[in-house]
C-alpha cells in the first residue's frame, strides 16, 4: 500500500478509534440526555484509596455553570462504609458550602441514611441531578429513590465540583483540568 493511501486510511480511521476508546457512560443513565465523561479522579486519605469518582454532563457544560447543568456523579468505593457514615460525611461536606439551618440538615441527613446502603470496594454509587433540579440515586445499577430538592442537589453535587470543597484537586480532575 503506497504512502498516500496509508494517509489516507488512517484519517479515516481516527474518528472510528476516539469513539470506540470513549468511556461508556454507566446503565443506570441510559435514560437521561446523552451524557459524557468530563472527568475522573481518586479520593485517597493518607494515602490509602476511598474512592474513585466520574463525573458525567451533558452537551454544552462548562465548569464554571456545574449548578446549573444536570449531570451525574458516580463513585467507586475502594473501601467498605456505613451508610449512615455515608449520610453523615455528606451532610459536613455540604455544611462548608455556607450556612445550613439545623432542621433542613437534619431532613437531608436523615433522606441520605434512608438511601444509602453500606458499601463494600468495587460498589457503586451514582447521584444524577436531573434537569428539575432533583436527585436521583443509584446503588450498583439499582433506583434507591430520590431527593426532590433543588438545594439539595446543589449542595450535594457541590461536595466535590462547589469551590468549597474539601477536596480540589479532585474537584479539578473531574472537570477534567489538571490539577
């Protein structure tokens, strides 16, 4: 095969390869818009692995308007947890966002150990903010019900993509930026 179609052949084929390498989105968000992959990065404390998480937007997302943009989280836990330890860490992650008045605290931790299950490594857990502004969760593919809150699902997404998180080389790594 002469030089010129080589060229040519691999022209073509680069378009076939890139879709073929994208990484699939989970199950659980077939039925939502067409979403992709942003980002991607691992929570490790001291050292030791927690979780790996995704993060998953629709067209047109941009990172500075992650609040108002329907997307989907999904995590990947290295290690076993409670759920109502799950709840819990929540519920401090989304205090450092500002001020959070005790009864509504207490409701969306008390939502939060209602839907969570414990998990042990290789679960997963997917929230999806849906285009109401609710949140939806998913355990391993399976519906566990939903928070019907728009506070809420700001407050929750803002865990890892609000610029108060704990956590901001993660934050970076899942709107795909280097961190």
């Amino acid at each position: 095969m002469d030089h010129a179609r080589r060229a040519l052949l691999a022209a073509a084929l680069v378009p076939a390869y890139a879709a073929a390498g994208r990484t699939p989105a989970p199950p659980e968000l077939a039925a939502y818009a067409p979403l992709a992959l942003q980002g991607e990065g691992r929570l490790r404390v001291l050292g030791f692995a927690v979780y790996d998480a995704r993060l998953w937007v629709g067209e047109g997302f941009t990172p500075e308007r992650w609040a108002d943009a329907p997307l989907a989280l999904e995590i990947r836990y290295a290690r076993a947890f409670e759920g109502s330890d799950i709840a819990a860490r929540s519920l401090d992650e989304m205090r450092r966002q500002g001020e959070l008045p005790e009864p509504q605290a207490q409701r969306w931790r008390q939502a939060m150990a209602a839907l969570f299950p414990d998990v042990k490594p290789g679960d997963r857990l997917v929230g999806v903010r849906r285009t109401d502004g609710g949140t939806r969760f998913y355990a391993n593919g399976r519906r566990l019900g939903e928070v019907d809150d728009t506070e809420f699902g700001r407050r929750f997404f803002g865990i890892w993509l609000a610029p108060q998180t704990s956590q901001p080389t993660l934050r970076a790594r899942l709107f795909g930026q280097t961190a």
